[in-house]
C-alpha cells in the first residue's frame, strides 16, 4: 500500500461540509440527502457531491429505498474510527477539550 494513503483517506474528512455531513450520520444513523440537506441549511447539489467523494472510499454507504437513496456511516469501519478518536480525544486532547468549552460544545 503506498504511503500517501494516509493523506488520501484523511483528505476526505477535511472538510467542514463533509465533517458536519459525518456527524449529522453519526447522530440520526440513516439519511437521505433531502434529510441531510435541511439538517445542514445545504444545497442538494453540495451535499450530494460531497456524498459521492465519501462513498469513495467506502466512509458511506448508500441504500436504496423506493426513490431515495439513504446514506449510513460505514458500521465496519468508520463508526469504530469515530469512536475510538472520541476516545483519543477525551483522554489525550485536553486543549481540544478545552476549546470544544469555550466554544459550548460541550
């Protein structure tokens, strides 16, 4: 495996619009792109295209139901990743901790 596949899978979450369309996932589970669109203020067209560069690299994956497609978080991999960095983050980041308060996240 070549050794920029670090900086390829992580450039995908690089950006806010695909960070914030991860965490809408994490939160609900299952969305649509209407669904994710009106939980983001976003344009479909924004949202889908940063829906098909996670799907990529298999960060999504998509279901169809009816008309719709729904989108979920990968279960075998990307859910455990995001739990294991809540984890890294709690115990090691403390000045991430401590800007996620000052700006009331928690």
């Amino acid at each position: 495996m070549p050794e920029n596949h670090y900086h390829r899978f992580f450039e995908l979450f690089a950006t806010p619009l695909r960070i914030e369309i991860i965490k809408q996932l994490k939160l609900k589970g299952s969305m649509n792109v209407t669904q994710i669109c009106h939980a983001l203020g976003e344009e479909q067209s924004k949202v889908s295209h940063n829906l098909k560069r996670l799907l990529l690299c298999n960060i999504v994956r998509v279901n169809q139901m009816g008309n719709f497609r729904y989108y979920e978080l990968n279960k075998d991999t990307i859910l455990p990743l995001l739990q294991l960095i809540d984890r890294h983050v709690q115990t090691w980041c403390k000045e991430c901790q401590l800007e996620r308060r000052k700006k009331g996240y928690g």
